[in-house]
C-alpha cells in the first residue's frame, strides 16, 4: 500500500484528554508542535489512526483535522514552510509503530 503524508492538527477542550490523544499520536507520526504532527500513513494505518482518536476525543467538545499533503517524498516535503525554528521533517519511507 503506498504511504501518504497527513498534517494532523487537534483542538482536544479538555486536559487529560489532550494529554492521551497527544500520547496515543506519537504512535503515528512526528510531533511538528504540541497539537500538530506529521504522519505517513497507508490506508490501514489511517483508519488505525482515526479509530484511535475517535476513542479518545469527545466528538462534540473536540476536532481532529487531517491534510493529505501526498506522497512523503514528493509535495509532502516540499509544501512546508518554517518561520523561526524549523523542525526536521520525516524523510518518508516506511515507519515502524
């Protein structure tokens, strides 16, 4: 299956809900700041993702949003631009959870 790239970004209204949705992510991509990652997900691992989280979110107090930002080695890449500190951004390819 081949991978796409996905900005994550969440809005969770409650603290010890954000902190287990932020702790369950980190299985599924890179933190770029507290509350946004990047993740390279196949399909089954997308799905993975938004079981996960719908788990834990409250769907009528908090959102999760997804961007398909396409493959990891190409505009996935290069459709990010930094002000400030740049975090490193995944070079694509297979991730192991």
């Amino acid at each position: 299956m081949a991978r796409r790239r996905y900005l994550v970004a969440y809005d969770i209204r409650e603290p010890k809900r954000l902190r287990n949705v932020h702790s369950a992510m980190k299985a599924f991509g890179y933190p770029l700041q507290y509350s946004v990652f990047v993740c390279d997900l196949d399909s089954m691992e997308k799905i993975s993702l938004r079981e996960a989280m719908g788990m834990r979110m409250n769907q009528r107090e908090d959102s999760l949003l997804l961007v398909d930002l396409g493959e990891p080695a190409a505009r996935g890449t290069d459709c990010f631009e930094f002000m400030g500190v740049a975090p490193e951004l995944p070079r694509g390819g297979p991730t192991i959870v």
